[in-house]
C-alpha cells in the first residue's frame, strides 16, 4: 500500500509540473501492477486537472508491451513535440552475439539477470524480444539515461560474449510469437479462460486472480467470475498473456468454443 501510495503521489507531482509550467512529464517502466495502480487513479487526475492533460502509457512494442512509461502532456503539446520527447527518454538496443557458432540460447531471465548484474536498476528497464529463430539476439527498450551504460559496458550473457548497440525506436526487429488455439469451456469467466489457456485447477485459476496476478488491459482483477470482452488482453503473472478473440460459438453440449491468441 504505502508502495501504491508513493506511485500516485509522483504521479500527481509530474502531472502538476506539466499542468503548471507546459512541459512533458514521464514515469521510469511501469510494470503491470503499477500500471493498474494509475489506471485507478486516472479519471481522478483527469478530474483533477480538468482533462486538460493527457496521460499516456507507451512501452515502444506498441499494444504488445507489458512495461510501458507513463507519459504527461497538456493536450496542446503536437504530435510532433511528443515524438521527440519520446525518442528521447526511450532507446531500443539490439544486442547480438559476437560469434554466433559458439553462442548460447538465452531466454528473458538470462538477459535481464545480465543486465541488472551491471548494477542497472529494473525500472529502467522495458520488454525485452528474444529472436525466435536464433534465440541468441534480442532487443531491449530501455530509458535512454542508461543506454550507454549498457552498451559500453554489457560484454557477455550466460558464456556468450555480446555486442550492445542503439537501433532506431521504431524498428525492432522482432514480434511476440503467438498462437491461435481453441478452448472449449462452460462460461466466458475469466477463471474458466485461465484455467483452459494454461492447464490449471479451477483452484489454481481463482488463487491467481485473488492474489492479483492477474491483469486485463493492465489493470489487475479481483474477480473470478468477470466474464472477457472480445480483444481484451490478458496478462497473468509467472504464466504468460493472451488476447480473448471471442468468437464464441456454444455447441451441442452448452460449451463455449472461443478462440485465444495466445503469446509464447
């Protein structure tokens, strides 16, 4: 709580140096539970500042990403004037191996632990994409702030020496992989999807949703029986995210069958 409480208060204190002196504000990466911490607190700042601000979350991964900065801006900031900022204060790094012949694989964990291992706190950190072919290069959104740090400075991962360099923002190179499957379940609920998407109890699913795992749009939900919205994106702590395609068709047995795209 008192963690949720500092989050707002330097939310508010942003959105009144923007409110007050016509700049734009920005946040470090807010992870998911941070994000729904703001997005419960939202319809107050707009309230508050008489709508005259805008609030925007941005990760760079466009509606992939999972940790996003929160951006402050009077609405008569042009998009141009945002843009700028925003390239700015977020770098994308592409970091690949020096010899791939003798290159591990990495996963997330791999890359993150090499990075936090050079001292670079997790908040500056943002999605990282892993190359699904090669699963040896990846790229990583970043504040700009630690950039250089991170390439002068991150030389190996795992057993695996590595070269870190600046791409532009808009051109990751790699996607979220996904899958479309099909469910068949009793009700649209959310702990009935969950538990369906990922081979759960039933118990397993409500014990997500209770201890506020789970996050629908970036907002966390503490009700199993929450029935999904077509295109609602769900991300789920330690398990992995969807998006609820809907589609539903109830068949001979009074069962839903919907379809989920599910991301690896």
């Amino acid at each position: 709580m008192e963690k949720n409480n500092y989050l707002i208060s330097r939310i508010h204190d942003l959105a009144l140096r923007s409110n007050n002196n016509f700049i734009i504000t920005s946040t470090s990466f807010l992870s998911l539970s941070e994000q729904s911490v703001f997005l419960k607190e939202h319809s107050s700042l707009n309230k508050e500042f008489n709508n005259e601000l805008v609030f925007l979350l941005f990760g760079g991964n466009k509606e992939e990403s999972d940790r996003k900065v929160l951006f402050i801006y009077n609405k008569e900031i042009t998009q141009k004037e945002l843009n700028q900022y925003i390239n700015e204060e977020i770098s994308l790094l592409l970091i690949t191996p020096k010899n791939e012949k003798y290159s591990d694989k990495f996963t997330h964990r791999d890359i993150l632990g090499s990075l936090m291992n050079l001292g670079i706190k997790r908040e500056t950190i943002g999605d990282i994409l892993i190359d699904s072919n090669s699963m040896n290069t990846s790229t990583v959104f970043v504040l700009s702030s630690i950039k250089n740090e991170i390439i002068n400075n991150l030389t190996t991962i795992k057993h695996t020496l590595v070269n870190a360099k600046e791409i532009p923002l808009t051109s990751s190179p790699f996607k979220l992989n996904f899958k479309i499957i099909d469910i068949y379940v009793s009700s649209l609920r959310i702990d009935n999807i969950i538990k369906e998407v990922f081979n759960l109890s039933r118990e397993e699913s409500k014990e997500l949703i209770l201890k506020e795992c789970v996050f629908i749009n970036g907002e966390a939900k503490l009700n199993p029986s929450y029935i999904l919205k077509k295109d609602e994106r769900v991300s789920i702590k330690g398990k992995g995210k969807f998006i609820f395609l809907d589609d539903s068709i109830i068949n001979k047995k009074g069962r839903y069958h919907t379809k989920i795209k599910k991301y690896a």
